[in-house]
C-alpha cells in the first residue's frame, strides 16, 4: 500500500498498490510517511484464515479504553492507539460491551487521526450493559441495530469483522446460527463488514456453530484458552485450519492472571489456579522477572496468526512491542521453562469453562443476587 497524496479520507478505505508494499516487504496496510518503517519491518504479519487480511502477529485489544481493568486517562489511551499502529499493530478489536460503549467511543476518537488503510478492525454484537436481564441480546433486530451504534461510535462506514460475543451465554445454539449470524449476513451484504466471527470462551462450542452454521463463519476468537495455564486452543487448530477459519488469540496473560499485579477481583479462576499463578508471580520477582513479558512471550510463540493484547498505558504498550524484538535473555527462557514445569504443567489446563454461565443463568432466574464473576 503506497500513498501518493496526504488528502485521503481517513476514515475510508482508498483505491491503493499495495504490489509497491509487497516489492519492499511490507504489509498491504503499510501507509508511507505515517508508520514507523524500522517497526513495520520488525512485526512478523499472518494471514487470517481465508480472509484477506494480513494481521501483525500481535494486535491491540481496546478493552482496556472502556476502563476495564482500572480507571483509565482517555488522552493516555488516545496516544496508545497511535503508538501501536504507527509502529507495526494493524489489527483492532473492540467491542459495545467494554466500558458499555466507552471503548468504542474512545477508539473512534483516536481513528480520527489515523489513516483508514493503515488498519483492520472488529467490533461485537450480542454483550451490552451490565444490568443481568440486558447483558446479552443475540436476535436479529438487536443485532443490526448494534451494527449501526457500533459504527456511530467508531466514526465509520464499515468494519473489516463483525463478531457475536460470548456466543456461550445465548439460551441455546439454534439463535447464534438460525437468527444472530444470517443478521450479521445481511449486514455484511449491507457493506457494514466484510468478514463475520463468533467469539466465546468454549472451544468445542466455537467448532460446533462452525460445524453447523450455514453461514461461513470466517474467523473465531477465544481468551485464555492459549496461555501458560491453558493453552487448549492449540488442539483446536488443525481443526479451523482445515475449515479455513481465522483464529484470535486472546488475554496472554489471562485477564492479570499471569501478571505481577495479579488478576482483578472478578476473575473467575478456580482457587488453585489462582494460587499457582500467583507463586509464579512471586518467583518471578525473586528473580527480577517481569512474570508478563514471559507470559507474552509464550504466546508469541505459539502457531497463531494474531495474539491480542489490551493496555490504556503508553508505558505497557512500548513494553509489549518490545517483547516483539527484544528476544528473552537465556535467564528469562530458562525462568520460564521453570515456571512451565513447577507451576502450569501441574495443572493440565484446568479452566472456569462453564462457571460464568452457570452464574448468570442462577442471577437471571433469581436463584442468585450477585456474583463476583460476571463483570
């Protein structure tokens, strides 16, 4: 991709050569005199199933923008989104459920500045607000709508993928494939999306709509589930590889999990997942060790096309790129073999499949009054 004119729209795709890009051996997304052309050439870009997009092997999550994980500066989470594109990042995702509409809002502030081409980006229906009896809405009417709300907030004509949310949380699988996707078919004959996704935690799901749907579903995303304590995704790929499905990795460090700060109160990890990450985490401060760059990079490592990650600090942000071209020390990888063997392998990718579930459908009936999970 070779831009001849600094006056393009920056909010629309534009006609493009993208052979001048790929002469030099930079992506079709590489946009002269906006990225940082020494980064773009460190990034390593996958293509996404059958998709066309060649996406940076990591990517940015905009959770973090909704102030998911803490209070969040807006400004700070403007400057992440250009630092992460300008230097290599060419996939976004987001969603209305993260901050109930804030990330996507903030996200579509930071676009403003940024040339259109220059990225990929995703956006969800079907997760929206955190009152228990409006959480989750996958009929069709709602999802179009969601669409269009979506794009308002992001300042855009189209995304390049549009994906159902935590498709584990609808009453029954027959509304994801009879009513939520043949909706998001019509949007993307609309010209609203490109490619259609479904995302959710449990991975025999994922491959039980795309086994069934009669619409193609192009990519899957799940979290957690290709990390250090869980890395069951793996099994799942020569699966989705053979049906030409793309697949989104993310949370390496499994929602704080596997990070020094350690993981929010809502967490849903059972307790002795719980605890093996945090010894992790102590040893690796005994030795100095920053627990998440070693968690990032076991990701990293993984066969995947895209691995994301989510951050509203400038400071996080550099830090992860950095994992991309700064190789581990031969102390780091053998901390983290160390890890691997004494603290994860003992726990043969013990997950919370189900757990969060089984507590909204016990909210939503009235057997129970709160819940520490579904956050």
């Amino acid at each position: 991709m070779y831009y001849t004119t600094p006056t393009v729209d920056k909010r629309s795709p534009v006609l493009q050569d993208t052979r001048h890009n790929m002469d030099k051996g930079l992506p079709a997304t590489f946009h002269n005199g906006f990225h940082n052309e020494e980064s773009v050439r460190k990034m390593r870009y996958n293509r996404l199933g059958k998709t066309d997009m060649e996406v940076s092997s990591l990517s940015y999550g905009a959770a973090a923008l909704g102030s998911v994980f803490r209070d969040t500066d807006d400004a700070e989470g403007l400057s992440v989104v250009e630092y992460v594109i300008k230097n290599g990042v060419n996939y976004i995702d987001v969603a209305p459920w993260y901050g109930h509409g804030k990330a996507e809002k903030v996200l579509g502030r930071a676009l403003q500045n940024i040339p259109r081409s220059s990225y990929f980006i995703s956006t969800k229906v079907g997760r929206y607000l955190p009152d228990i009896d409006q959480m989750f809405d996958f009929r069709a009417e709602r999802t179009i709508r969601s669409v269009d709300e979506s794009l308002t907030r992001l300042g855009l004509d189209k995304v390049d993928l549009i994906q159902i949310h935590d498709i584990e949380f609808a009453d029954n699988t027959d509304i994801i494939i009879n009513e939520t996707l043949p909706a998001l078919q019509k949007v993307k004959e609309s010209g609203k999306a490109r490619y259609i996704g479904i995302t959710g935690y449990p991975l025999n799901l994922l491959k039980e709509v795309v086994e069934k749907s009669v619409v193609k579903v192009d990519t899957i995303l799940s979290y957690c589930r290709a990390c250090m304590h869980d890395n069951s995704l793996l099994d799942y790929l020569p699966y989705f590889h053979e049906k030409g499905v793309g697949v989104i990795n993310a949370s390496p460090v499994s929602m704080g999990l596997l990070t020094d700060r350690g993981p929010p109160d809502w967490h849903p990890a059972p307790e002795n997942v719980r605890c093996n990450c945090a010894k992790a985490s102590a040893y690796c401060k005994e030795l100095g060790m920053d627990f998440s760059r070693l968690a990032l990079s076991y990701s990293l490592d993984l066969p995947l096309a895209t691995t994301l990650f989510s951050s509203a600090s400038l400071t996080n942000a550099k830090k992860n790129l950095d994992s991309l071209v700064v190789p581990l020390t031969d102390i780091e990888s053998n901390t983290k073999e160390e890890i691997m063997k004494r603290y994860m392998a003992p726990l043969k990718n013990q997950n919370w499949e189900g757990l969060e579930v089984e507590d909204y459908r016990a909210i939503l009936s009235g057997e129970k009054t709160t819940s520490t999970i579904l956050a």
